[in-house]
C-alpha cells in the first residue's frame, strides 16, 4: 500500500527533513554554496540543487553572490531570505520598556525604548505601553506591525497559570490584573508570549552565550533584583506557579528572617547579596568616593573599580565579601540541583569579571559538596531583550519553515 502523506519515510517527509536541514545550517553558518550544503547535509549535488529551488520557490532562501578566491567561475552562493518573516521581543522593567525587532536570522533591525513612569499604571495604560513601545521599534525597523509574526515579553516574577495574576513582581505597576493577558491578546495582532526575565537571559546564554552545548546549567542574575534561571535537561524549569528561581527570597544566614517575603518583595538572599548591599558594605569597609545613583549602577560601579585594583586591601576586601556572600546562596541552589554550570549574569555581577567569578567559585566549593563551574556570561547587551528575540524566533522558524512546504 502507497504511504500517505506525512508518513515517517515517504519523500515527502524527507524532503521536509532535508529542507529542515538546509535551512538550519544557513542559519547557523550564513551563505552556503550548493556543493557545501550537499556535504554537510549528505545529499547529492542533484539533490541539493532540487532542494535549494523547492526553498527559493517559497521565498525561504535567495541567491547572494558567489564565492571568490579560487580558480574559475565561483560558486552561487545562498542563504536564508532576512524578509520570510520578523518577531519581536520586550523587555519590561519598572519605568522602562525595552523593545526590538530581528528577521528571521537573528539580526536585529529594529529597537526603541519607552520611559514609563508612574505608581500608579491601569491595565489601559499597560496596554498602551506595550503596543507603543512595540510601534516604536517596528518604525526603527521600517515595517508595520502586520510584519511581525510573533513577540515574546519578558517580566520580572511570572504569570501564574492558575490565576492569570503576576507573581513575585508587586514593583511592576499595572501588571498584576488578572485580565492584563487578555486585554494584550486582544490588542496586538500576532500571537504573544510572555515569560520571566531571567529565563530568557538563561534562554540567551544558552543559544548565543557561556552556556551553549550546556543542559544542565543555573543562571544567577544581579540587576534590579536578584534571581536565578534553572535549566534542566535542556529546559527551562519555571516550577508550578511560574516561582522557580525567586531566590531573592531565600532565606540565609547572616541576615535577619524576612517574613511576608511577597509583601516585602524581598527575601534574606537579596539583602544579602542584592545590588543595594554593596554600597553599604563599601561603606564598612572604608571605602570612599562611593558614586551616586540608582544601585545596580552604583555597585556595578564599585564592583568593576575593586576588580581592577587587585592591589588596594580595601577593594580587595570588598570582592572577598561580597563573594562570600554571594557563594551563601548558591550553595543552597547547587545542593539542590547539582547543575554541570553556573552562569553569573546581571551588570553587578558581570562587572566583576573573572576576578570575582574566581573568587565566588573558590567560596562555594567550601560551602557546597557539588563542585559546578562557574562562568561570566557573554550576552552583556540588553540580555533580556536578546532572548525574548531568541524564543520568538525559534517558534517563528518553526512555524515559517513548516507552513511553506
């Protein structure tokens, strides 16, 4: 009996398979000749060339010069079409949006951000903010909001999936209606997403950063707030209400029992290891000049300063306890999950480079039995931003590449 189609090894399944294939390795290598395309998939020359007119038919690929440098005529080269489709990521945070648009490769070609001030936001204006600060950065781009396949938004805390409420973020104004996602559905005109802001900097250290290749890894994170990411398995692990990883509310020694941690939006962890605890651990240490300005600033400040002055007994005791600190916390997390890595992201831990990295890794293998390794992260510019990108253009692929078969 002839198979139907969609049958697990018809040519029509193969052929999807192969074009899969091709596509997957334009995107990750760029333009690719027909000759290359068929050695790194397997396929014939025939079939490569087969292949390769089936995708620039559906508008998926397109033909960009020709390879130099060898005797003879050079090669047609190919690579994904940037035009077959855009997503766009936001990055919400208090009294700031921002907002970007990439094609289909990965290349942003559009961002904005929108100031948001205000105690006292409604869901309106949320809304209005969203759809302003998407606007925005699909005019940078020079295209319409009809050219966006999908977004993706990122917030501190997380959704609940029972209630519709947003958790672990009461400093969010605005954001903790039950109906917000519903008014948003109603409002945009392509599928949205939304997820937690430090899964999609673990999201983006995983495809583009310190933690490709890795499935098991934990992503601190030390900005605005302080939170972790948890990848296992390969996936992200967001935990029954959407709470994995609000490690600011840990309790820890060396600070006081925080109770009503919700109400409080704080935990033992975050006053331990916070940004706002460098300035006064600074302080007590006798160093002066201490900048002024918001506190992820001021201790990325400071961190950055005592990093490059190895030499100076103040600075370096400063990074000393502030890694002990550090190390405090993530003893609990890596007792727990074990992970192959730990990832140190967010400016005030970045700014510390490897001097610091060095110095937490050294102080949790004496608090800790699991011995993870520990790494800077790469993905330094707008992070948030980068792996909302990451997760709308991987659906985006998904969805593009199957529907124009």
């Amino acid at each position: 009996m002839a198979g139907t189609a969609g049958t697990p090894g018809t040519p029509r399944v193969l052929r999807a398979m192969n074009d899969r294939a091709a596509l997957d390795l334009l995107l990750e290598h760029g333009p690719l000749s027909r000759t290359r395309i068929g050695k790194l998939t397997g396929l014939s020359k025939p079939t490569a060339s087969q292949l390769l007119a089936r995708l620039e038919a559906a508008g998926l690929v397109l033909a960009t010069g020709t390879t130099e440098g060898r005797p003879g005529p050079g090669a047609q080269l190919y690579e994904v079409d940037p035009a077959a489709a855009y997503a766009a990521g936001l990055d919400v945070a208090p009294g700031l949006i921002r907002a970007a648009v990439a094609d289909i490769t990965g290349r942003t070609v559009g961002r904005y951000e929108l100031a948001t001030p205000g105690r006292r936001a409604g869901t309106g204006a949320v809304v209005q903010q969203v759809t302003d600060a998407l606007d925005g950065a699909v005019k940078a781009a020079g295209l319409a909001r009809a050219d966006v396949h999908r977004l993706v938004i990122g917030t501190p805390g997380a959704f609940d999936p029972g209630t519709g409420r947003l958790r672990y973020a009461s400093h969010l104004p605005g954001w903790h209606s039950p109906t917000v996602l519903d008014e948003l559905a109603a409002a945009l005109p392509m599928p949205f997403a939304y997820e937690n802001d430090v899964n999609l900097v673990a999201l983006a250290e995983q495809r583009l950063g310190a933690a490709r290749g890795h499935t098991d890894f934990v992503l601190l994170w030390n900005q605005e707030g302080l939170g972790a990411a948890l990848v296992l398995g390969g996936r992200l692990h967001r935990g029954w209400t959407g709470g994995a990883g609000e490690v600011g509310f840990l309790p820890v020694p060396g600070t006081p029992l925080v109770r009503q941690v919700t109400r409080a939006n704080g935990g033992g962890y975050q006053e331990l290891a916070g940004a706002q605890a460098v300035p006064g651990l600074a302080r007590e240490l006798g160093i002066t000049g201490i900048p002024q300005g918001p506190y992820p600033e001021v201790a990325a400040a400071l961190v950055e300063r005592a990093a490059a002055a190895p030499d100076d007994a103040a600075h370096r005791r400063l990074l000393e306890a502030y890694a002990t600190r550090l190390a405090t916390g993530l003893a609990s997390l890596v007792s727990v999950l074990d992970p192959e890595l730990v990832v140190l992201s967010g400016t005030v831990l970045t700014s510390g480079g490897e001097v610091l990295r060095a110095l937490v890794q050294a102080e949790l293998e004496e608090l800790a039995a699991p011995r993870p390794r520990l790494v800077v992260g790469d993905v330094r510019e707008h992070p948030v931003v980068r792996g909302a990108l990451e997760s709308a253009l991987a659906t985006t692929r998904d969805e593009v590449f199957d529907t124009a078969r």
